[in-house]
C-alpha cells in the first residue's frame, strides 16, 4: 500500500528537528513588577473607568508574571482580576473573543503588539515591553550616518523603547531637522514619502512600515545588534516576486478554502465577504475555514482545496510558512488574480491599506463575470480558461443533469469541487451501513497486551 507523501514522513525528522526558541521565557524580578507592568497605571485606568470584569492578556513568554500581577491588581483595587492563558488567534492583537467568556468590560493587552485597527468595542489598555537603550550609541549612530544630510528625518520609536522618548528628544534638541514618534502615534501619515530611522529590532514590523507607508528611505537601529550603526532596510525582493507565483496557483484553482486567522483586525468581515464574492464572480468554489489557530495539521484534512487565503493580522508568519501542503495567500493575492479592476493595488499584509471604503460594485463583479479570455498558466504549462464553471447556485430543473440521485442522498457530479473530490477518493470515510447491518449488543473483547493477548497463550 503507498501512503500519500503529505501523511508520511521521515522519521528521523522527528529527531533532527530544530524547534525555534527565539523567544525566551521573561521572569521579572519583584521589585521590577510594578514598573514593568505599570501597575499604578493600570490601577488608575481601571478605577477611572469603574470596570468590574478585567481581563489581562499575555504572550506566552511572559506568562510566567501572570500571576503576580494579577495578585497586586487584585490587591490594589479588591476585586477579581481574570487571566486569559491562551489567545484565540495572535497573541499580538487583543482577544476580544476570550475576554467575552466572562462578559468582561475591559482587557489590559501586555507585550508585542501589531497596531492592527481593533475590530471590538471593549476597551483596551496596552502595556508595552520595557527594554533598555544606549542613548549615547543612538546619537553617535545618528551622527555618522547623517551628519553631512540636510533633509528631514523621522525617528520612530518601536514599543519597547517607548519609554526612552523624552530621554531622545532632550538628546536631540539641537537637531532640528529631526523628529521623533513612538509607533503607536495617532496619526502615521506623516511617515509617508519621508526617511525614517526605526529604533527596534523586529524586521517583520519594518517590512510592514515599508510595505504600508512607502517611506521615503528606510532605516533602522537595532539595539541587540553589535553592530552599533545605522542600516539601510533593503526590501526583500521574494516577499514581491512570491506574489507573482502565488497568483498563478490562484488562476490554476478551482477551489479555494477561505481561513478566518483573527476576528479582532477590523473590517474582517468586509474582507472575507468580499473575497467571496470575487471567488464567486470568477466560477469557483470556496468554503470558509474557522478552525482557530490554523496549523499544519488542521488545514491538511481539506484535500480539495487548492488554495487557501488566510484573513489574519499583518504580524502573522503563517504567509512565509513552508510546511503547508498548499499554498496559502493573502486577500491581496486574490483580488489581483480574479479581479481586473485592482491592478493599481501596492501590496500590503495590512489588508486594511488597500481595501476600498465601499462594497465590491456590481459592476466590478459583472466585469469579473465576463473574463473569457484562455492563457497559459506559468506553472502547468497548459492553457487554462480565465473562467471555470459557474458555481452560483441555480435550479435544479435548469442543472438537473449535474446531480447524481442514489440510495444515501444526492452527491454532486461535478468532479472539481468538493463533492465530486469526494465522489472520486477511494476511501470515505467509515460508512454507517444504515439498514443493512444489524445493531449487536457489545460483547467483552480480547483482553491482554498486543505482544499477546490472553486467547492466543
């Protein structure tokens, strides 16, 4: 018996697996809690707002100081603090839907977060790391990079340095053609075709300032980092040139699973609803995925799909991952695939940044409707049409022919979708046999161990 690729590996991966421990385990000493987690500030906060039900949310590697700040909240304000152990999605968005299972009125989010718009209407405090900066090797990093420059910089501040703003902006009082923000500023417009110099070493979250906001020049200072200077960001090209590939396997699909990875971004509803109407529009199949936290596990057991187009936040790594069977895309993939009329987008993992004000128009999805043209795909080598067949629903008078009626029920003809995949796999699943098998009384098994059972001595 040959047992499919995807199910069967080698098991001396098992041993030589290197299992990525980037992020270390925090255990803040005790007389650091207060600061760290600002506990007089949460105090205030909570008391100001009279909140009953407050929720703290952690990342897994600070969870370790869960504990201790929840006792000194409760302790301060006489009343019950919940912990969230686990988030639904992203551990940097807040958890809007863990916080509901006990009606709470207010979440404290603590660590890393994405700046992704909030789809919830609870209200949020976020604390930020708290990491220490060489002020004296900023300035001097600064100083040689752009000493002899006339333009205008922008210092932006990410999460952890937070804290060092006033501490800069005092050191660099005599710059004047230098400005200084923290990442979480009301308005980053300003951000946009200007240079920027981000403090901070998460290359993700620059690829996304790049991405987002075009800047003009980008750079960054990376504190952890020996190398004490200024770098130029340099785009990598396989983050663009992957878009190309991954658009290709979109027009070579037939169906298409539809992910929902976060329901704390906002506007995901809009973003899935208009995925599904492009899907549509263009003749294909698609079904809609809520599985949690999408894993490699729980997206194998849809072997019929082709592509699968994950609604998340922009911070998730779940786009570069190569241990999924098939490929998985961004909402931005699938309007430049299906629909003609986006071919101005720029690309973004924020799908906050490209997606319209309004609804997909009608004439935007008859336009999707009438494309007929046959290429070539890039991938396969043969020629495809732009446009599978029509999978809206229709009568069954009209369609009768594409309906198979048997004993069990009905089952789809149409081998392309997920019926008709089912229709050709060997195996089914198990079958109840329904009216032609008896029903037994259980009756006592075979006791023992496999090495041999009592009857077989």
């Amino acid at each position: 018996m040959t047992v499919p690729l995807q199910f069967s590996t080698n098991e001396s991966n098992a041993f030589e697996k290197k299992i990525d421990n980037s992020t270390e385990i925090l255990h803040t000493s005790q007389e650091n809690i207060d600061f760290v987690y600002e506990i007089d500030r949460c105090t205030k906060w909570i008391r100001s707002n009279n909140f009953q039900k407050v929720c703290l949310q952690f990342p897994d590697f600070l969870l370790p100081d869960s504990t201790e700040v929840a006792q000194r909240l409760q302790l301060a304000l006489n009343q019950t603090i919940y912990v969230m152990g686990d988030t639904a999605y992203e551990s940097c968005c807040v958890d809007y839907i863990a916080a509901a299972h006990v009606n709470a009125d207010a979440i404290i989010h603590y660590g890393p977060v994405c700046f992704s718009k909030p789809s919830g209407s609870i209200p949020s405090l976020r604390i930020y790391e708290k990491k220490s900066l060489d002020l004296n090797c900023v300035k001097e990093a600064y100083v040689n990079s752009f000493s002899d420059s006339d333009e205008t910089f922008i210092l932006l501040l990410d999460t952890p340095y937070i804290l060092h703003l006033d501490a800069l902006q005092e050191l660099f009082k005599d710059h004047n053609n230098l400005k200084i923000y923290p990442i979480d500023a009301d308005d980053l417009k300003v951000l946009c075709s200007c240079n920027i110099v981000v403090i901070g070493e998460n290359r993700r979250k620059i690829m996304n300032l790049n991405l987002s906001f075009k800047p003009k020049k980008l750079y960054y200072y990376d504190p952890k980092s020996d190398l004490k200077s200024i770098i130029n960001y340099e785009q990598d090209m396989k983050v663009l040139k992957r878009r190309y590939f991954l658009i290709e396997k979109i027009k070579d699909s037939n169906t298409i699973g539809i992910v929902i990875g976060t329901l704390a971004v906002k506007n995901y509803l809009r973003i899935i609803n208009r995925v599904k109407k492009i899907i549509q529009a263009s003749g294909r199949k698609y079904y809609v995925i809520s599985v949690g936290k999408p894993t490699v596990a729980k997206l194998a057991n849809f072997l019929e799909l082709d592509v699968y187009v994950v609604i998340t936040c922009a911070m998730n790594e779940i786009y570069e991952s190569s241990d999924y069977y098939k490929p998985i895309v961004t909402p931005f993939d699938i309007e430049l695939a299906l629909n003609p009329q986006t071919n101005d987008l720029s690309f973004s993992y924020d799908y906050n940044f490209y997606l319209p004000d309004g609804d997909i128009s009608e004439c935007d999805l008859e336009n999707i409707k009438k494309m007929d043209e046959n290429d070539v795909s890039l991938i396969t080598g043969k020629v495809r049409c732009s446009k599978v067949e029509e999978t809206t629903e229709r009568s069954e008078s009209v369609h009768a022919k594409e309906i198979a009626l048997r004993a069990d029920g009905t089952l789809a003809v149409n081998t392309t979708f997920g019926a008709g995949f089912l229709q050709e796999r060997s195996w089914k699943g198990l079958e109840q046999n329904l009216g032609v098998e008896v029903p037994e009384l259980a009756t006592e098994g075979r006791r023992g161990i496999a090495q041999g059972y009592q009857n077989e001595k």
